[in-house]
C-alpha cells in the first residue's frame, strides 16, 4: 500500500484565525485510492520547523506534500528551507513565471504587482524541480530524496487542488470503488454496529463512524468487491433512513428526492438565518427544484412575509409549535413550493428559559396533505446548535419528501 504524508504551514493555522483545508481534501482523495495517509501535521512558518518535517519523512513515505509558505511575504519560507535542506541555492525559473506572467498580460496593474514578486515567487531551489501554478502565481517546488516524493504547493486552496490534480493525476481518475459513504438517520452508533457487525468486524474493511446528529455516516474502506459487499448489506439493513446512493449530505439526499418527485421546496428561518437554504444552494443544480428561503428573525418579519399571525406569536410565542407550522406554510405559499421546512429556536447562549432553554427548537413541515411540527433540544455551543438544527430540517423534509 502507497503511503503519503500530509502537511501544511503557516502560523496563521496553528492560532485558529485560518481553517487547514488542503490536507483534508488530499486525504479523503488519497484515500479513496487505497493509499495510507500516514500523518496530518499542521507546522508553524519557521525554517527549521520545516527542516524537521522533511528529516521526519523524507525516506519514511511514499509522497509528502506540504502546503503554504510559498508567497511573497516576509514569513513565506518554505522555499529557504527546502534549500537548506537539500544544500543548495536559488534560481528564478523565469520560464514558468513568465507564463504565469502571461494571465495578466492586458491587466496593467496586476501585471506591475505579478512583476513585483517575481523575486521571490519565481525562485526554487537549484536541487528541485518547478511545479508550474496554473490558477496562481507561486510556483511550487518537488525534488524526490531516498525514495520519497516532496512537493511543496502554496496554501490557497483553489491552487493547492488545481496543482495536485496536475501533480497526481491518477489519484483524481474515477475508477473501482475503494471507499463508500452511507449516512444513517435517527439511530444511534452502538445500534448500528449491533444491526451490521458483520461489517464492523470484518479484518478486510476500515470502518469509521462518524456521528454529526440526526446522522451518522459510515466510511467503509478496502477492495472494490468487499466495499461494494459492505455498502449493499448496510444499505440494506437501514432501509428507510439510510440516504440515497450518491448523496455526500442531508442536503444532497433532499435535492435527489425533490428531482426524483418532480417537486419543489422552500425554507422558513429563524434561528438558523438562512444556513438551511445556504446548504441546499451550496450543491450545484438546486435552482431546479429549490425556490427560496426566507429569513424571518423578528415576529414583524414572521408576520409580514410568512402571515404568522399576530395572536399566535402572542399566546404561544416564536418558539412554539403553532408558529412553526405557520412559517411552514408561509413559505410554501411566498414560494410556491411543494414542501416547505421551518426553524425557529434558541440558539443562545442568551435568550432561554425554564420552560424553553437555550437549545430549544421547534422545526415545522409543510407539505400539499397538511403541516405537523415537532421539537428537539440541541446540545451545543451557539454554531453547533444552528448546524445541529440545519441537519435535523433537511432531514425531515427529506423524509417528507420521500413518503409523498
């Protein structure tokens, strides 16, 4: 089995005020080849912080790939310390810059500044190779020491996966499945490994469970023929609350169900502010059977685009029952949709009670047969609580959906 290294500089990760995304999407693509992700390090912008990384690895795994460090700035030194490494000097590759150059031709002031950073943005190490940037201006670097292949690629993620889908191509070809997800609604993770132990002790396969309520979403990995086993039984096992073969969310699952109906949906939010439509918007296509949401966080707002009416705000409150089957409706009437999904709760961590804690939420279902309603209590932080209740929503439409 092929084994690869993960790592990403810069001290901007290391203190949170920038989210590492670049090692997670080479992961899951590595893994789903079959390869052994060996390690995810997250290294600060020093040179012999780097120096360290390249001594841990390099003659221990098959790829390394680092990213960030490759800019123009004081604190980019990851072309230093990769000459270091090797013992040599700089040269500018004015060749592949030039091409770089060539994006910005007939746009004088980004040329002036693409020209500006030529030095050090155009400079490798005399002992490595160019790795040409097709959707950015720093080049990257790889040179391969005792049998490991180093390439170090700029931190912006739309070059970082522009350059290793150059890089690796193979890895990014469609061919036999080595990995498969299946994401389970309302069932806890001991229930399922009691239901499919066949699966989760089976010494062929590499089970992950992870759950991120209402779900939890199975990661089988191994040969084609055993994966394609593992899915098919546990897919099988769940009927009725395992989403849809190709769904990767909730979000996904109600798209496919909706296309598959030939119906339409809306959303009514409130505590949630817009993170239900967002999801379903962020997946290509959703225009097709996606018409809106509305974002309702005060009761004037509930009453003027949704029609709450006044008195049910009064007697039963925002967080009620009665209000979100309204907003349900509501929605489904401003958007002329089929089925529509309403939030409205306590996100906090202000604003809860005896009676209605922070955490309280009540989601309501508007469908052509009626609206129903019902009320969970999220755990959690004020992010996780609003993601908790975004999962929950489409979760319900989906099954909604389905049962039309």
């Amino acid at each position: 089995m092929k084994s690869a290294v993960l790592a990403a500089v810069g001290d901007e990760l290391l203190s949170g005020a920038r989210l590492e995304k670049n090692a997670h999407f080479m992961a899951g693509k590595f893994h789903a080849k079959g390869w052994e992700v060996k390690r995810i390090e997250v290294i600060s912008d020093e040179e012999d912080e780097i120096i360290s990384l390249l001594s841990r690895w390099v003659g221990k795994t098959d790829v390394l790939i680092m990213s960030g460090g490759l800019g123009p700035t004081h604190d980019d030194k990851t072309r230093n310390a990769i000459a270091r490494y090797l013992g040599c000097g700089l040269q500018a590759d004015n060749k592949a810059y030039d091409r770089v150059v060539e994006r910005v031709r007939n746009a004088p002031k980004r040329l002036a500044y693409t020209e500006s950073v030529r030095d050090p943005q155009a400079m490798i190490p005399e002992l490595a190779e160019t790795v040409f940037n097709p959707a950015g201006f720093a080049l990257g670097i790889k040179f391969e020491r005792e049998g490991t292949k180093v390439i170090a690629l700029p931190g912006v993620p739309f070059e970082y996966e522009a350059m290793t889908r150059q890089e690796f191509p193979e890895i990014f070809t469609t061919d036999e499945k080595r990995t498969a997800s299946v994401i389970i609604l309302d069932t806890p993770e001991m229930t399922i490994a009691g239901k499919i132990p066949e699966v989760i002790k089976n010494e062929r396969l590499h089970v992950s469970i992870l759950p991120a309520f209402p779900q939890v979403e199975l990661i089988l990995r191994g040969e084609p023929e055993t994966v394609a086993w593992a899915e098919g039984l546990t897919r099988s096992r769940f009927d009725g609350l395992v989403l849809p073969e190709g769904s990767r969310s909730i979000a996904d699952a109600v798209l496919i169900e909706a296309r598959a109906k030939g119906v339409m949906v809306a959303c009514a939010e409130s505590c949630t502010g817009g993170l239900v439509g967002g999801a379903l918007t962020e997946l290509a296509g959703s225009s097709d059977v996606f018409n809106g949401s509305a974002v309702t966080y005060s009761n004037d707002a509930k009453m003027k685009i949704l029609g709450v009416k006044s008195e049910t705000l009064s007697r039963f409150g925002a967080v009620s029952s009665e209000c979100a089957q309204e907003m349900a409706e509501g929605a489904r009437k401003v958007y002329s949709a089929d089925f529509a999904v309403s939030t409205t709760g306590i996100a906090g961590p202000d604003g809860g009670s005896e009676s209605k804690p922070v955490g309280t939420v009540w989601f309501g279902i508007a469908g052509s047969e009626g609206k129903r309603s019902m009320m969970k209590r999220l755990p959690g932080n004020r992010e996780e609580v609003r993601m908790r209740a975004v999962r929950f929503a489409l979760s319900e439409l989906w099954k909604e959906i389905r049962g039309h």
